[in-house]
C-alpha cells in the first residue's frame, strides 16, 4: 500500500517562491494561530527586517523570515537555512545551517512527534520517536507517494468559512536527518511546479 502525506503551509503573498512577501506587515495570516507553527512564527518574525521580495536567505545569519519551512515550496532555486534552537538560552551555541533543494520545504509527523494523549506518561515527546519517526518514513516511496500542501484556517481564501485550502499536490522525494543533524521530525519533500489556487500566483523575480 503507498502512503500519502499532507504538507500544512503559512500563506504567503507571492505563491512560495522563496522570497519575503510583498507586504511583510500585511501579511497577518501567517502568524494567525491557525497557521503554521504560528506561536514561533508570531515570535520570530520582526517585520522591520524583512525587506520586500528579497530572497528568503538573504540576510543569513544576522535573520531569516521564520516562515522558512514552507516559503521555498515553489522556489526555483535552492534556500538556505538556518535552524536556531527554539529555547531563548540556547539560540546562539545550538544552530543548524541547512540548504532547501528548488521547489523544497520542510515539514514532520506532527502525530506521532507529540505525546498529548500521554504526555504525564512520556513527557514532551516518545522515548522511541526515532524508530517512530523512521518508521513512517519508510513507509513512502519516492516517485509514488503523493504530498498534498494545505494551509489551515488562517489565509484569505477560506478563512471565513473555517475551512482548510489546498495549495499543491505532488509526487514525492524523501529525505529525513539523523539525530546528529537537522531534528529528525523533519522530512524533505521536492515539489515540480503545478497549478496554483486563486491568491496564490507565481511572480517574476524582482
């Protein structure tokens, strides 16, 4: 049986290209609490730094939009980025420098990451999340298993009626990191270009 994964997205006023938004401080959706990690998005992203169009690696390492994970998925060049550790104490010793293939973004297991049906049992996360994790890679198979992208609640397509959109669907390339790496709740998906929904047009570079 080929698995199939969804891919949940920030909006993002160019069409995920890899670049800052047009409009950076309009662009309220993406730290809406129905976005994508939005609590770390609303925390991490300072509108002053974020220059219109530029692209997303831009100003590394001095600051990066937060949006990074998802922003590149119909990128025609590479990003790259860079993972600062989400506890204030240990941004600056803890980081990861990484770099997104073209048409590329970042996303994880969210289910079998998070223990909330357990957490007094286990705590924050699974003694076993690496075989977990590795478990569910396995089970996709490049040039078969489908990636469907969606953003939540929180975008101007479908927010007044409370209801997911759909931003992309694609054949998939996985590739997750070891513990050593990038956090192992990340898997890659490459993405070819397809169809757009409304709101979501490609633009030329700037």
């Amino acid at each position: 049986m080929t698995w199939h994964i969804t891919a949940r997205m920030a909006w993002h006023d160019r069409g995920w290209d890899g670049r800052v938004c047009d409009d950076p401080a309009g662009n309220s959706y993406c730290t809406g609490s129905h976005s994508l990690l939005s609590d770390r998005l609303a925390r991490e992203k300072r509108v002053e730094c974020e220059r219109p169009c530029a692209a997303l690696d831009a100003d590394l390492p001095d600051y990066q939009p937060p949006c990074f994970w998802t922003s590149s998925a119909f990128s025609p060049a590479p990003t790259a980025t860079l993972h600062r550790h989400p506890f204030a104490r240990y941004r600056d010793d803890k980081r990861i420098e990484g770099t997104l293939p073209p048409a590329s973004l970042y996303t994880w297991p969210f289910r079998l990451s998070m223990t909330h049906a357990s957490y007094k049992r286990h705590g924050s996360y699974f003694p076993d999340i690496e075989d977990r994790i590795a478990r569910f890679v396995a089970r996709l198979k490049a040039g078969r298993s489908l990636v469907f992208l969606y953003l939540n609640y929180d975008n101007p397509i479908s927010a007044d009626e409370y209801k997911y959109a759909r931003t992309g669907r694609s054949g998939s390339r996985t590739r997750a990191w070891p513990a050593s790496g990038c956090p192992t709740t990340n898997t890659w998906g490459t993405l070819p270009p397809i169809p757009r929904t409304r709101g979501s047009s490609p633009r030329s570079a700037c």
